[in-house]
C-alpha cells in the first residue's frame, strides 16, 4: 500500500478521533487510549509488521468487554460507544495491511464525527469538520486510485484539489437546502444544554453566586435601533419568599397560538420600536428572555405560553440553539391581577420593616419612596462576590442589610422587594440577564452566565416600575481577538447551528427574489416545491432506467415499442409465443383483425431494418414511431 | 443512459447515508445535516464526475488477423477523448470469450491514448463483439459505471494449426508429389469453385451458381493439378478436448495442402468447402473450421468424394463417413494424436 494512502488514512482516524475527544465529553483514559493510533500509524508509515490475527482478535474481544463495563458504570450507551471507537481506531491502526482496511478507517471516523456532532455544537467542530471533508475526500480519491492498482498520485493531485472543492460547495449547497423541520420526529439531539439557575419555579436565595463567576455565553443578541448598554433581559417573576428562596406561586401561564410567522400580543404599539434578534443557547429553562415590552415574537414552534407578569415561555426547554426575534416596545406593564400576592412578607424579618420606615419617612408618593430606597442602597451597600454567610443563624436578608452590607444582585434586589412590600407597596423581584458587553466588531451583544442578573419591579401609579438597586460592577473588556472569535462563534451558531427553514426562506428571498409561492392558501414555500419536483425527475429517471433494464441500447426504445406491440397482439387473441418471429407477431396481428394491415406492416418493416440493419435511418425512425403511435391508439 | 452498480462499499455508504438523513430528521441537529450534505454530496459528485469521465470517449480496438486458438495475440486499443476536460481511470472491459480489462489512468483532454492486451489464449470460434464496454468508478469507491459502445466487429479464432508432417508420412499418398503423378491433362476442365472478385465472368460457371446458390467459376486444368479433399468428421458425439483436436489436425492438414499447391476441398457434416487453393481458400475452409460444431449425422455428404486424395480425420468409431474410409489414402484418429 502507498505510503501516501497511509499517511492519509493516518489523518482521517486522527480526525475522527480527535473529533470526539474535543466535545469534552469523554473520559480521559478512553482519550490517552485514542491516541495510541499515532503510534500505530507510525509503525504502519515505517512499513512496520501489523499485528497478529489473534492478538487483534484478543483486543477487540476485550473491547466489548471494556465497553459492557463501562456501559454498566455510566449508564450511557452514547457516550460508551463513542468510547468504544476511539479504542477500535487505535487497534485498527495496529492491523492495516489489505488496501480495504484504510476503508474501514474512514467509515469509523465518519462514525466518530457523527457522534460528535450530537455532543458538541461548538465552532471547533466547524473547524474539525471542513479538515475532515478536506483529508476525508483526498483519502477516498487515493482509494480508488489504490484500489485501481496505482501506486503514484501525482498526476492526480489537481483533479483531487478540484473535486475536495466541489465537494465543499455542494456540501454548502445541500445544507442549505435540504428541507428542515420545525422540530424533530420523534426523537430528541444528545445536545445538552448549559446549565443554569434562576429562571424556574423555585430559585434558591443565594444561587447566582456560582453563575457570577461563569463566564459561559448563554445569549448574543443584536438590537435595532441601539442606543447603547446595558439592556436588561426580562426573564420570569417571582412573587413568593421564605426567607431562603423565592418561589413563583402564580402559575397563571396561557397558551398563545402563532397567527401567521409570528405570536402577536395585544400591546399598543404606539411607541419607540425596536427589534431584537436573540440566540440564545440551550440553557436549562424553557423562559423566553424579552427586551422591553414585545409586542411581536417570531419564535420557532406552534405555540408558546405566558403568564400575567409578563413573562413568556417556550413549549419545553430546548435541546437545541434557540433563534428568536422580538419586536418591543418602550412600555410598562400595567396588570394588577394578584396584585396582593405581591405584598406577601416573611414573618421573621421585621428590622426591613423599622429601616423602611426610616429612609422613607419624609417622602409622600410611592415612587419617592421607592427611589429612596434604591439609592439608599446603591449608596450604603458594596457589589460583592463574596457576600458570606450569617453564621448565627439569622437570615440572609438581615445579615445583608445590617452586617455584611455587601452582596450581589440578588442580595440587593431581594431587600429592596421585602422593603417596598414592607411599607405596601407591591414589588417583585425579576430575574434575568444584564447584558453589557457589546462586540463591536459583529455589532452584537454577548451575554454570559455571569451576566445573570435579578432586579425590582415596583407597582407604583397603577403601572409596574423597574427599578435596579444594584451598584454598577466593573466591566472588564475583552481583547479584540477574542472579540473576533466570539463573532466567529455568533456566526456559526447563527448560520449552521441555527439554521432554520426560515433562513432558507432568506436565502431563497435573496437569491431569488421570492420567498413563497401564493397558490390560494396556505402559501407554500418554494423549497417544499423544489424537492418535490426533484424527487419526481429521480423517480422518473429511475422508472427509466428499470424499464431499459438498466442499459439503455440505442435499440432499448425500439424494442420498447415492439414489445409492447407483442403484448398487445396476444391480448387481442393473437398466439404470441417468446420464440414468435416478426412475421409470426405480423400474421397474428392481421388475423387478429383490430389493427390496420398497412399500418402494422409499415410498423414491421421500419421494426426489422431499424433493429438488425446496424443502420440508423432519423426518417425510418420516425415512420416507426407514428406508426408505433397509431397502433397504440386502437 | 449508462448503467451503474454501486460497490461493496458503495452499498454500506448509501445505507450510512440513508441513516444519517435519519437521524437528521429526527433530531433536527444542524450538525448531523451538515454531514449528510457531505454524504449526499458525495454520492453525487460520484455519479456525476463518472458519467462526465465516460461522455466523448471512443474507442477503437484492433487485432492482427488472423488469430489462431491458444496461440497468444495482442489488441491495440485505442482511447479518444473528446472532451475539453481530460478523464481519469477508465478500463475497457472485454468481453467474456476474451475476459481481463484493461486499464488507462489518465486521458489528456482531446488526445488519444494507446494501449496493448495481451490475450494469452482463446478457444476456436466466432465471436461476435457487438459493444465494447467501458468502466469508470472515478473519482471515489461507491460506484462503477458502465458504458457499452457499438463496435459490431467479428473476431475469428481459428483452430490451432499443428504440426502434421509426421502424420502425413504414414499416410500412403498415391498422389502426392512425392510421385509426381498428375491427375488431368492439362486445359480440361477441372473443378468448380467460389467466384472471387475480379475474376473474368466468361469462366462463370452457371450451373454450379444455380446449385450451389452462390457464385461459381470453372477452373481448368494446367496439366500439373493436385487435388487433396480434408474430411472432417463433425457427426458423431465424443469428447470436446478430442474433438477440438480432430478440428486442429483438420485445419493444419488444409494449411499444409494450402501451402503445398493443392487444390483442397473441406468436407464436413453440414458444410463442403468446394476445392480451391491460395490463402483466401485456406481462409474460407478455416473460417469454415473456426465455428465448426458436432452435429448430427444428417446432412453428411458422405457420397462426394470421386477425385483427388481424401484424407479422413476422425475422432469415434461411430463413423459416417466410415463407408469411404476405404477410398481415403489416410484415416486419422485424433483420440490417438
């Protein structure tokens, strides 16, 4: 076998493994064992003897083993395979000897790749995956020359460039086209979402701790018209707290039916608009993160929930990348149903009530009194990490307020609800997303774990007011390059990962100036059309080609039309036997009685000299099929 | 439309792909479509590369006639391309009778390539080669396709001609030359043989045209006339390896009569070769032995035989022609050869 091939085949495994190991998801002994196949490959390049039939038999039988057990440990049969591949490239690379081997490698390293594919959704995968087409599509052209017998490759090195091309272009291509579904038949991605805290029905007090320090990008988002940061992202409410967490005790969620593209809510839309384009990762919660008050959200699915706080939900937690657009308005909400839900107070915390009082002794209206409060605390109090915890006992709240006098969002905008609801004012407490970091070179958002954020909503005047007592943390910036990245990453999520049926219709919009095609209703997308028309012409080709008998002769069509003369003859009572001469089927025909003599023996003639004359004669040819067309119409 | 047959391999990418649309589907992961686009583009790019490598090839194949069984020989196969793009690894495949392939990896575009095959051996017969057949699986190893061209050329393999000197020593040859016995006085007439072209019609010969439902000519004696009749015979059911033999010990004894001058005439059980001499005579009566087959005993002139020497070459006892063993100057028996 060419050293070339081998050296390939080398890449390929590497690929695929390499593939899998970067998902993060594999336990780092299956990734040491992995490599081994450099070693193995090297021993091969150095036409080193591979190794004995029996000791890869050996290896492969305790491979099952070592995958059973490991099955049995972590209950995971994907992951256990993904395992398993590594270690079969690795002994594989130990056995390649026959130019089919090389075969089994790239088979398994597609395998590897598709397994990836399910655990990682990262732009590394992006990367790996185009060397994999690129090495993946060099390694089978080799494989056809090896398997022609060709032990050089040099003459074949420009088309094999051309066709790697190619083949990156039409990869493109049918990506883009093939048809998508709005969600998945019947089976779920592997995908796994990134776990957070905050947004269920129950946050614990204290939990945004650990997801300040996470710098994880759960969200990017591109605003339109943007009058710069920071922008708060509304997530859900919380009206309940017991002095160790916060609860929402509502439930008053309702079904909202998409009318059209979109799911359109009942708000005037009178004012400032804007338009927000949100990606936001699989993360553990099915809440629709909002920007203002929307009036509009184009999401995918046939329905979404939302509730009487203005919040709004997904119809489960998404496995995947979840692409929404929201069109908002500058607007408060002015529901006050439950209102007194939202005046619930802990029993045990009666200081927040007497330093209410205090601070807010010479304000007359409620909103003076909210903003002294604010303040107070934005003044009095420092943004830390590191609040600590009352080791007397005592609650969180009290040992905020009275003797740590630092903490974080939560802290601040736990007390400034107790506060508010301690002099009768209704407040709750909103958790979401602060997003402050704009990549200026994609002209979006990033929003980060640590971005995660909780503030006030007050009801003061009838209207629901948001107030953030909150002191600004430091914003570190990031280094350009990593900036870069980062919209390298957006792009990828935006237009791999996330693309959707709606991008094809974009795409088809730019490309063709038309999106859908209007016959009557519902309007139905060209896509749809397209597809349908091309597996038509498959099928006819393929209806073509089994009537031929795969070989179309230049006779096939002739023989066609005599053929089925034959059958019609002995359909008509005409004695047509396998042996029957073209005089036999003639004197048949006429006996029969049903066909024109002359037509038939026109037919005959032009059968006989366009079949066995070895000549091609266009006017016989089209006498023939006139006359094959007139004895079809009896 | 060519016809296409996906390899071993080819079959496990299609069901691989076939799953991974699947999956694609089902799970609705981008990523998982990304790979089946590569799949699904490489199966295309397979078939369509493959069928744009076959479209304006010709090819021509010639062989140096004539050919003779199990001696070796050499087609020259010619590869034209007529395309604006060269081509890639193309074999020609030959037919059964001849079997192999053969294998050009590169075509330049518009140029011509020339290749050689050596066909080490090749039973006696007529074999017609309507198409020939092309194959290309470039550019990957999930398919092959074919395409047949016309070609509609004859290949005549004639029986093995062997050395038969020893066996015509043993054979009493009233009328060889060995004693210089001439068998007609010279500008009488001789026989009645097949026309050839250019020939004087004043010597055709009319009767003989009208019996024989081809051309005749008379042929009048020099004076110096041999005339030697090879018969063949083709009736009776034996074994095929001693058949093939009697056929050979036939031909060579009609190439070794050829060459000596004499007119000879090929008597078998279905077909006479009228006496004749020179190389296009030789041809027809091998033509004649290339595609001969063992038939029944009707249609067995067993009664033509009335001048010159006739030499039998038999390969059973169950004879029809055993009645005139007796007239032939020599009877082999090809079972003992």
């Amino acid at each position: 076998m060419p050293g070339t091939y081998k050296l390939f085949t080398a890449l390929v495994a590497l690929i695929g493994s390499v593939s899998l190991v970067s998902t993060g998801e594999i336990n780092p002994l299956f990734s040491v064992i992995g490599a081994g196949l450099l070693w193995g490959y090297y021993r091969a390049l150095r036409s080193y003897p591979s190794l004995p039939k029996w000791a890869v038999g050996t290896l492969t039988s305790t491979t099952f083993i070592i995958f059973l057990i490991n099955l049995y440990i972590n209950r995971d049969i994907f992951i256990s395979v993904a395992q398993m591949t590594l270690i079969f490239q690795t002994i594989k690379s130990f056995d390649i000897k026959d130019p089919w081997d090389p075969l089994q490698v790239f088979f398994m390293s597609l395998l590897q790749l598709l397994m990836a594919s399910e655990l990682t959704t990262t732009i590394y995968f992006g990367i790996i995956f185009v060397v994999f087409v690129i090495f993946f599509v060099i390694s089978i052209v080799l494989g056809h020359f090896v398997k022609e017998g060709q032990g050089t490759f040099r003459p074949y090195r420009k088309p094999t460039v051309l066709i790697t091309i190619i083949t990156i272009i039409l990869t493109i291509a049918f990506f883009v086209s093939l048809p998508r579904f709005r969600s998945s038949l019947w089976g779920q991605s592997f995908s796994k979402g990134i776990k957070t805290t905050g947004f269920s029905e129950k946050v614990d007090f204290g939990s945004f701790e650990e997801l300040k320090l996470d710098e994880t990008v759960v969200m990017r988002m591109l605003i339109s018209p943007d009058a710069g940061g920071p922008h708060y992202l509304r997530g859900m409410t919380f009206d309940y707290f017991d002095t160790s967490a916060w609860h929402d005790t509502l439930k008053h969620t309702r079904r909202m039916f998409r009318t059209s593209d979109d799911f359109n809510i009942d708000v005037p839309a009178d004012a400032k608009k804007y338009e927000a384009e949100i990606y936001l990762e699989p993360i553990d919660t099915d809440v629709i993160f909002i920007f203002k008050r929307p009036y509009k959200i184009d999401a995918p699915g046939f329905f979404m929930r939302s509730d009487n706080a203005g919040s709004f939900y997904m119809k489960q937690k998404a496995s995947k990348r979840f692409f929404y657009k929201l069109y908002s308005i500058d607007g408060y909400y002015y529901d006050n149903m439950d209102i007194d839900s939202y005046l619930q107070f802990p029993d045990n915390i009666l200081s927040v009530k007497k330093m209410t009082e205090g601070i807010t002794a010479n304000s007359a209206d409620n909103l003076k009194k909210t903003e002294k409060i604010k303040n107070y605390l934005i003044s009095n109090y420092t943004y830390s990490l590191s609040a600590g915890k009352p080791s007397d006992g005592s609650n969180a709240i009290e040992y905020f307020l009275l003797k740590s006098k630092k903490g974080y969002c939560e802290h601040f905008a736990t007390t400034m609800v107790l506060m508010l609801r301690s002099i009768n004012i209704p407040a709750r407490l909103v958790t979401g997303f602060l997003s402050s970091q704009r990549n200026d070179i994609g002209n979006y958002y990033l929003v980060r774990q640590s971005d995660a954020h909780s503030w006030v909503e007050a009801f003061i005047d009838g209207r629901w007011m948001i107030f953030d007592p909150t002191p600004q943390a430091d914003i570190s910036r990031k280094p350009p390059l990593l900036l870069f990245l980062d919209m390298m990453r957006l792009n990828w999520n935006r237009y791999i990962v996330g693309f959707s049926s709606y991008d094809q219709k974009q795409a088809a919009n730019y490309l063709l100036g038309f999106s859908t095609i209007k016959i009557g209703l519902p309007a139905i997308p060209y896509v749809n059309i397209f597809f349908a028309v091309l597996v038509m012409l498959i099928l006819f080709f393929i209806y073509r080609s089994k009537r031929n008998g795969y070989v179309h002769s230049k006779y096939a069509d002739i023989s066609a039309e005599y053929i089925r003369l034959r059958k019609m003859v002995s359909r008509y009572g005409g004695k047509i036997t396998p042996s029957s001469t073209t005089n036999d089927v003639l004197r048949e025909a006429v006996n029969a009685g049903r066909f024109n003599t002359e037509e038939i023996k026109r037919f005959i003639g032009c059968y006989r000299f366009l079949r066995f004359s070895g000549r091609s004669d266009k006017v016989l040819l089209k006498d023939f099929l006139r006359s094959a067309k007139a004895l079809k119409k009896i | 439309m060519s016809n296409i047959r996906l390899t071993k391999e080819g079959k496990r990418f299609l069901i691989a792909v076939a799953l991974i649309g699947l999956a694609s589907v089902n799970t609705g992961n981008n990523l998982i479509y990304l790979i089946f686009s590569m799949m699904l583009s490489l199966l295309f790019i397979s078939f369509i590369i493959a069928s744009v490598n076959l479209r304006k090839i010709e090819v021509t194949a010639e062989f140096e006639e004539p050919l003779y069984a199990n001696t070796p020989f050499e087609i020259r196969v010619a590869f034209h391309n007529k395309k604006i793009i060269p081509s890639y690894s193309i074999a020609m495949l030959f037919p059964l009778s001849i079997s192999g392939e053969l294998y050009v990896p590169v075509i330049k575009k518009g140029r011509s390539r020339e290749k050689f095959y050596n066909v080490l051996t090749m039973n006696r017969g007529r074999y017609l080669l309507k198409h020939l057949k092309l194959r290309t699986g470039f550019p990957f190893v999930f398919m092959n396709l074919y395409k047949e061209i016309d070609y509609g050329k004859e290949l005549i393999v004639y029986p093995r001609i062997m050395d038969v000197s020893s066996l015509l020593k043993d054979i009493p040859l009233h009328f060889s030359e060995r004693e210089g016995m001439r068998i007609t006085t010279g500008g009488d007439f001789l026989l009645s043989r097949e026309y050839v072209y250019g020939e004087e019609s004043k010597n055709i010969d009319w009767k003989a045209t009208a019996r024989a439902q081809k051309t005749m000519v008379k042929e009048f004696s020099m004076g110096d006339e041999r005339l030697a009749t090879i018969i063949l015979d083709n009736s009776s059911d034996v074994n095929e390896v001693v058949f093939e033999k009697a056929v050979s010990i036939a031909a060579s004894l009609c190439t070794v009569f050829v060459e000596r001058d004499y007119y000879v005439r090929l008597i078998t059980c279905g077909k006479v070769i009228p006496f004749g001499k020179g190389r296009i005579h030789l041809f027809k009566m091998l033509d004649i032995l290339a595609g001969i087959r063992i038939l029944n005993a009707a249609g067995c002139p067993v009664d033509e035989l009335t001048e010159g020497m006739n030499i039998l070459v038999v390969s059973s006892e169950n004879l029809v022609f055993s009645g005139i063993a007796s007239q032939c100057a020599g009877v082999i028996d090809a079972r003992y050869i």
